[in-house]
C-alpha cells in the first residue's frame, strides 16, 4: 500500500534545467570548458560536482573532487541570481489530491535548499512534511541513500513509497531503494526512462494518476 510519495525537485516540482545549464555556462567557459546540455540532463539527480565532472570528461578534462566542489559552489551562487521559474502550476492541485487521500510527501533532490527555497515559496515549501537536500546524505543519485533518508523521516517503509522521478539517476536510485517509480517526460525522452514503472507525459497525467491509483 502506498503510503507516501518522494518528489524530485528539478525537473519535477520546478523547470529549472535552463537555468542550471546557463549558470553552469557561466562557470565553464571562462575556463575553457563546455557546458554539455545533454550530459546535464542524463546525470540530472547526481551530485552536482558529479554532473560537472562529467560535462568536463566528455572533452577529455578530468577533474578532481575539490576544484570540482568549488565549480559547483559558484554555479549554485549564479543559480540562484538568474532563476526566475516558479514551480508547475498543477503542484499545488497534486498536493491538494494528496491530502485527500492521506498520502505524506517528502522533496528529495541532489541540490542545496537554498536552490529549492529559490523556487518554491514558504507555503507551498511547508506542505512537504520533510525535505532532503545536498548534505543531508554521504551518497547521492544513482544510490538510494536520498530516498531511503526520505522514508526513514517520513516513518514510512521503502516499499510503501512511491517516488516521482524525471532523469536515470533518480529512477536507479528509487528502485534500488525498493519504492514504485513514475518518471515524467518533462527533460527527457521516454527512452532514457524505460526503467521506471510508469512513464507519463504531463503533470496533468501524473495527477490524474494519483486521483485514481488503489491504494
């Protein structure tokens, strides 16, 4: 029986990808290197010094943990000053659906509150009874660790969570940690999401979803 649902925070409560991938422009090219929009994307969930080691590797560059930490801290800085998105317009209708069938919720994302609270004001922040964020876990996507921290706050069982997903990392993740997947086609294409165990296509589908799902 589900009990709760764990929700992504970029690409899945907020579009945010454009603005991650211009802050990280910001970043890179002074330096020489090149943001790649696509690896972003398909490593969207993991550690951001992760994602940057990646977008760096593919062009041949390896970078170290430390100078990689320190790209991802100025990226978050410029995030936060260009962000102007606000979250999907039917997350508000999801969480109302939610409460009427008694589900609790928790965000679980591979960035930093500050990013989240960028984004998402104090009252609509506040109908998550827990939030999981950069630092609160050793970790991240494609491990488990973020949701099974989630379940553990929410006082839920892996198996009685159902996670909302948009990117392989976060669906690897939640299926190593035992939990039903949706995956929404909102950054990338249903063919990169085949392992999750529901594929929809809008907001729209994922809240008809919950409206009619057995409990």
């Amino acid at each position: 029986m589900i009990k709760a649902i764990i929700f992504d925070f970029d690409g899945v409560l907020a579009f945010t990808i454009p603005f991650h991938y211009a802050a990280w422009q910001r970043v890179l090219q002074p330096r020489g290197l090149v943001a790649d929009e696509q690896v972003m994307r398909l490593h969207e969930g993991a550690p951001a010094f992760r994602i940057v080691q990646a977008m760096a590797r593919r062009r041949g560059v390896e970078l170290d943990d430390e100078t990689a930490k320190q790209y991802m801290a100025e990226r978050n800085e410029i995030f936060v000053r260009i962000c102007d998105t606000k979250p999907y317009p039917e997350i508000a209708s999801i969480l109302d659906c939610c409460d009427r069938r008694r589900l609790v919720r928790a965000v679980a994302t591979g960035t930093t509150l500050a990013n989240v609270e960028h984004v998402i004001d104090p009252p609509l922040l506040q109908r998550f009874q827990v939030v999981i964020k950069q630092g609160d876990y050793h970790r991240g996507k494609p491990w488990p660790d973020p949701f099974l921290l989630a379940a553990e706050r929410l006082g839920v069982p892996p198996a009685s969570c159902m996670v909302v997903e948009n990117a392989p990392f976060g669906i690897a993740a939640a299926k190593s940690a035992g939990m039903f997947c949706i995956a929404l086609t909102t950054t990338l294409a249903r063919e990169h999401l085949l392992k999750a165990d529901v594929i929809l296509e809008s907001h729209a589908e994922l809240l008809k979803y919950l409206e009619t799902m057995v409990l």
